[in-house]
C-alpha cells in the first residue's frame, strides 16, 4: 500500500511537472506572472497588452534548425 | 558501481553488433540501445567530470534569473521546466532530414557520428556555452565574442549569424516545396494551418485570453480534420487541382508567406503557428519514440552502401568530409549556441541546473536523431533511393528510374514505387528529394505497423508532411522575422529609424531584404536539375557547422582565461575536429574537379557546354564565393582566438575572464 502510495505521489509529480513545463512553453505560466506582477485579472485587454509587451522578446527568440 | 559497468558492456555489445555485422540485417533496437547506453555514460561521467573539473559549477552562486528577475525575460524556473523549454527551443527539423539525407552512405557512419558527435561535441558545446553566458548575465554568443576575443570575433559571429540563418531557411523552404509538389492532399492540410493559426490567434485573444494549451489542443484537433479533408481534395478532380502546384510555384507562395509572416503582427499569425508547432512536435516525438520500440522494425539499408566513395544520388560527397556536415543539429549545431546563450540561461535557477539542461537537452535532441536514422533505414533501400534521387541522376521515367536504382544493387521496381504511391495518396513517390517525404514514409509505416495497419498509412503519411512541413513553416517565419530583427540593429547603426522595429516603412524594407536573401537560394535550389538540396544542404551544413566552431572557439577562450588550459581539450577536441571536417567540405565544394561535388567545376562544365545557362552558373560561382566568405571569416576568428590563447598561456596577457560578479544564491539551501 505504502508502495503505491509512493507511486501515486511520483507520477502526481510528474504531471505536475509535465504540465508547468507545457505552461512555460506555451507562455501561459509568462502570461499568469504578467497579470500577478500588474494586479489584473485575465481579460482581452490584459491578454493585448501582455502580448504587445512580449511581442519583442518573442519574435526574436531563435527557433532551430 | 555494477550498474554502470553493465550498462558500459551492454552499450559495448549494442555497437559492436551495429558495427560488425555485414550481410544480415540487424534490429532497429541495437541502435536505441547502444544510443541509450551511450548516453547514460556520456552524462553520469563525461558531463560530471566537465562539471567538476572544467566548469566548477558552483551551487552557492546566484545566476542572473535570480539577480535579475524581472518576472519576464529573468526568470528563475524549475530544472525541468526550462529543460522541456530548451529542448522545445533546440529540436527543429534539422536532426529529422540530416539523417535521412546522410542514410545514402548506410546506416553506420551516421549514427557513430550521432552519437559520439553529441556526446563529445554538441552537448558539450551546448552546455559550456549555457553555463558562460550564465556567469555573464545571460549574454549572447556575439558579445561574448566580443568582450573575450576580439571586435573582430564578435562581427565575425554576427556575419555568421546572420549568413546561416539566410541559407538555412532558403534549405527549410526547399524541404517543404519537395515534400508538397504535386500534392494537393499535403498543400491543402499545409494550406489550412494558416487559416486555423489566424483563428486560433483570434481565438486566444478574445474569447479564451492566455489559455494557450486549450487553442493549441483545439488548433491540434482542426488540423487533424484538414488532414483527413485532404484524402478527400485528393481524391476530387475538381477540386485537387487547385492545390496541385510545380516547385517553383510553391516557391513563390512560400517566399508570400514568409514576407507576410515578418510583417504581420506577432499575435495574429506567427505566435500560434508557433503554438500549435511545437504542440504537433512534442506529441510526434513521443509518439515516434513508441511506435519504434513498439514495432522494434529491422533496418533494410545496409550498414555501410556503395556511396561512401561520394558517388551518391542523394548528394555527391565522400563519407568524410560530407556525413559529417550533412548530420548538424543531431550531433552538433552551432545554431545551439544561439539558444544556449538566449532565452536558457535567463531561466536557470541555479549553475548546476546547466549540466542537466545544456548537456541533458542535447541528448534528447540527439535521439531524435537516432530515431529519424531508423525511419529511412527501415525502408527498403531501392524505395529509399527511388524517393531521394533527383530526376537529373535517375531519370525521368519510372521505369528508367527503377532500373537504374536496381542496377545500383538496390533493386526495385517502377511497380512496387506505384504501388507504394497508391498506398500514401501520392500520384508518384519519385523525385522527392529534400529528405521529408522519406522520412515521411519511414515514419507512416513505422506508425501503420505499430497502430491501424496498411488501411492508415495514406493517414500517417500525410500526417507525417503536415508534421514536417508545419514545423519547417515556423522555423522559416520565426527565422524570417529573427533576421529582420538582426538586419534592423545593424542598419540602425546607419541609420536610427531604420532600426526602430515599430517603424512601418522599416519593417517592410527589412522584411523584404531578409526574404529576398533566402528567397534568391531558394529560387535556385527549386530550378536546379540535380535537386537542389545537393548543393544547398552541404551550404547550410558548412554554415552551420562553422557557426559551432565560433562558438568553440569563444568557449575555449574562456577556459583558457579561467586557468584551466589543462582541460581545454574538452572543447579543442571538437573544435579541432569540426575545423578539419569544415575546411574539407568547403574545399570540395568550392574546387573539387567533380561537376557534381564542386562548385566552380560545375560552373566550368556548364559553359563548356552548348546552350550554356548563364543563371546556373552564376548560381554556382555565387555558392562558391558564399562558401568562400564564410571560410575567410572563420579562418580570422580562429586566428585572433589562438593569438589569444597564446598571449595568455605564455603570460604576455594578463588572463582575465569578463564574468558577472560573485552574489551568493538564496537557494543555497535547497537540494540540487
């Protein structure tokens, strides 16, 4: 029982993971610390500005070959 | 103890079953398991020993995520999270083609080079750049080598940049218009992407505003519809003809395409492109991956062909130099570096995360590479060549084609290829050289066997294109608009406007030039009788491989600077290495008295000939003075850094690094 218990706890933490680096990639987790650091709540406004702000970063990140 | 040493005899045993046998036909299995094994060891000892010894990773040092978090470009991030960003970031479609492109020499001299290369060379490049550019607040291959060589080094590495990133989206685009002419069923699923990334874009930002993982699912689901609605565009007369198009036709959508791509906000077309790319890529690695162990298929080519003497169809070449240039990105690519020292080391949270990023990362991106060796090598090799030959080498015919293919000892006839075509929707499966429809076919019929059986392989087929070509469109838009950006800074040195990247008439000038750039390669890659991507790919493999020996070339200053010139071979070894292969390759292609491997001998042919094509030789002297140029840059960056070296080692020069102070972490206490 402990043993599957243990098991449980890893694979949680590997969903966790899996997840929070889908996040990462995909510029939600980017999007989440934009809206706490300026204190708003998601809405289309928020999403066009935090977009125009990382329009730059963005588009310059290499993409390899 | 016992573990590693099981684990070294049976990496042992997997190579030299792979390396040995000669007249069987081996498991695809031996080469996972002698990779795996490889490396295993490659990171349990030889990154320990450069992290340890080289690098003196320091837990208590606070990286610049940490120092300078500012919740946006500095971020302090789990381990793993920024790995599965790096990788994202690192795997394109390069470590896909190269291999199957370099399959024509057997599946041998390949995948020894997949794998020593990266465990010797590309990991250990992406990682020692990762961990400079952290001591350095995040800096970028360029300014660090400017600051530790030279002016001279850091416009060299800008040059180079920007060259590399020209020639490697004009052999992108060429992929892509291989694997789409003539083929509605490909063009209409290709096609459809756009539309579905301007409504994911629309989507996201105003309906589901931030919730990018559920549009990407959604943007996943329609493309997995306009793949099906293809076999039914293909099928109706009326309709097919509307997406079928010759290459040059494609060629000028695509160059369209890109120039629209630069110029149109980021949000509405090339973020979710992006998006829905890199949901499409992660899920066809994984599931490529277990469709192989699944079916653990037996490799048809043999370990070493006929070809290794450079007679190839697939391009002309000797083993060496050539295998090495044509695999880049699986084993080393200096284009890493670029992403080593970008977006990574902004993210690391702390200096022994390096290790697992920068070499663990490389690894990964390694096996994809072993995996697309395995997906042309499981086909059989009269089919392999039959697909990847141009038609000036084979024929035109199906029927001249296939004796001549059957002649080469690969036999196969103009039936089999029909019947073949029949099976992936395709009219004919000739010709299509570039690397993807290959690939394309080895993956379906790895997928088809493993899941759904003969009835999906037109499915897999042409999920395998959209796959490609999906992945290949967003390196060629976000690489279209990374030059633009590059093209910008420079010209506002001249001119400021100029360099303001908000600036209407700015963007659309730049766009133009920097598309305009790949566009000319492109155009002539598609009109080139013996396929293009003979010429083209050995470019963008020199291009980039030089880039990596700048990138060496910067790191070994560094270590030499540090005081640890007795461990510089880390990184003199693959640089040594990647000079000879380079240097070789490019004397070949500029000078080699084969038409078909040199530059300036096709030139020279061509004039001598009645009917001369003044276009295509001014094509070939024009490759040759780019291989040239790029020679010449290389040979002076190399010649500061080891004028450099010397000052130090001799004690002429005072040895100092440009490293960011020391501050001490606040994780210091976790566990790492």
């Amino acid at each position: 029982m402990k043993a599957i218990r243990l098991l449980a706890g890893q694979l949680k933490w590997c969903a966790q993971i899996f997840r929070a680096a889908l996040r990462e990639i995909f510029d939600e987790s980017a999007y989440a610390r934009f809206l706490s650091q300026r204190q708003l709540a998601s809405s289309r406004a928020a999403y066009a500005s935090f977009r125009r702000e990382y329009e730059v970063t963005k588009a310059r990140r290499p993409r390899c070959c | 103890m016992l573990i590693w040493l099981a684990v070294a005899l049976l990496g042992a045993l997997a190579l030299a079953t792979i390396a040995l046998h000669r007249g069987e036909q081996i498991n695809a299995m031996w080469l996972v398991v002698a990779a795996a094994c490889s490396y295993a060891l490659g990171y349990r000892f030889y990154s320990k020993f450069i992290a340890a010894k080289l690098l003196t990773l320091d837990a208590l040092r606070a990286t610049p995520a940490e120092r300078l978090d500012n919740g946006r470009d500095f971020v302090p991030t789990n381990k793993w999270v920024v790995f599965g960003h790096h990788f994202a970031a690192i795997a394109g479609p390069g470590p896909l083609v190269g291999p199957v492109l370099a399959a024509q020499f057997g599946y041998l001299p390949g995948t020894l080079w997949i794998l020593a290369g990266a465990v010797f060379g590309g990991c250990v490049q992406d990682f020692v750049v990762l961990l400079f550019s952290v001591r350095r607040d995040g800096k970028s291959l360029t300014e660090m080598a400017r600051d530790e060589i030279g002016r001279l080094g850091g416009l060299v590495a800008y040059v180079a940049v920007i060259s590399i990133i020209v020639i490697l989206l004009a052999v992108c685009a060429l992929v892509v218009v291989n694997a789409l002419k003539a083929s509605p069923w490909g063009t209409f699923t290709i096609a459809m992407t756009i539309p579905i990334a301007l409504l994911m874009g629309v989507y996201l930002r105003t309906l589901r505003p931030g919730k990018v993982l559920e549009t990407s699912a959604l943007g996943f689901v329609l493309v997995m519809l306009a793949i099906w609605g293809g076999q039914w565009v293909s099928q109706t007369e009326s309709v097919a003809h509307w997406f079928t198009f010759s290459g040059p036709a494609l060629a000028i959508l695509i160059i369209i395409y890109g120039f629209a791509a630069s110029a149109l906000p980021v949000w509405l077309l090339l973020a979710p492109r992006d998006y829905l790319s890199t949901f499409v890529k992660l899920g066809t690695i994984t599931m490529l991956a277990l469709g192989i162990v699944a079916l653990r298929p037996t490799l048809h080519m043999p370990p070493l062909t006929r070809f290794i003497d450079g007679s190839g169809p697939v391009f002309a070449g000797n083993v060496f130099p050539f295998a090495f240039i044509t695999i880049a990105c699986g084993a080393i690519s200096g284009f890493h570096a670029l992403i080593s020292s970008g977006t990574t080391p902004k993210l690391i949270r702390r200096e022994t995360e390096a290790r697992m990023v920068g070499y663990g990362a490389m690894l990964a991106e390694s096996m994809v590479a072993i995996m697309a060796m395995i997906a042309a090598c499981v086909l059989q090799p009269g089919i392999y060549f039959a697909i990847n030959s141009p038609a000036g080498i084979v024929g035109q015919a199906p029927e001249a084609a296939a004796a001549t293919i059957s002649n080469w000892g690969f036999p196969i006839t103009a039936a089999e290829m029909h019947a073949l075509a029949q099976s992936v929707g395709e009219q004919t499966l000739y010709n299509r050289t570039g690397g993807a429809p290959a690939f394309a076919v080895g993956m379906a019929h790895i997928f088809s066997n493993s899941l759904g059986g003969q009835a999906l392989m037109a499915i897999w087929y042409h999920f395998a294109i959209m796959f490609e070509a999906l992945f290949i469109l967003t390196v060629l838009d976000a690489g279209t608009r990374v030059g633009r950006f590059m093209v910008q800074d420079a010209l506002g040195h001249i001119w400021k406007p100029l360099g303001r990247t908000s600036w209407y008439p700015s963007i659309l000038a730049t766009s133009a030039l920097i598309v305009a750039a790949w566009g000319y390669f492109l155009w002539q890659g598609v009109k080139d009788p013996l396929g293009g991507i003979n010429s083209l790919w050995p470019l963008f493999g020199i291009a980039n491989q030089l880039l990596a020996t700048v990138a060496l070339c910067v790191a070994t200053t560094i270590v030499i600077k540090m005081g640890k010139a007795r461990y510089a071979a880390v990184t003199l070894g693959p640089l040594a290495w990647l000079v000879a292969v380079t240097f070789t390759a490019s004397w070949h292609k500029i000078f080699d008295p084969n038409p078909r491997i040199g530059f300036l001998s096709h030139a020279a042919q061509l004039a001598s000939g009645a009917g001369a094509n003044a276009r295509l030789i001014f094509n070939d002297r024009l490759d040759a003075v780019v291989t040239g140029t790029l020679i010449v840059m290389v040979t002076l960056i190399l010649i500061e850094s080891a004028v450099e070296w010397l000052r130090v080692l001799s004690g002429r020069k005072q040895a100092r690094v440009k490293e960011s102070p020391f501050v001490a972490t606040r994780f210091a206490e976790e566990q790492g």
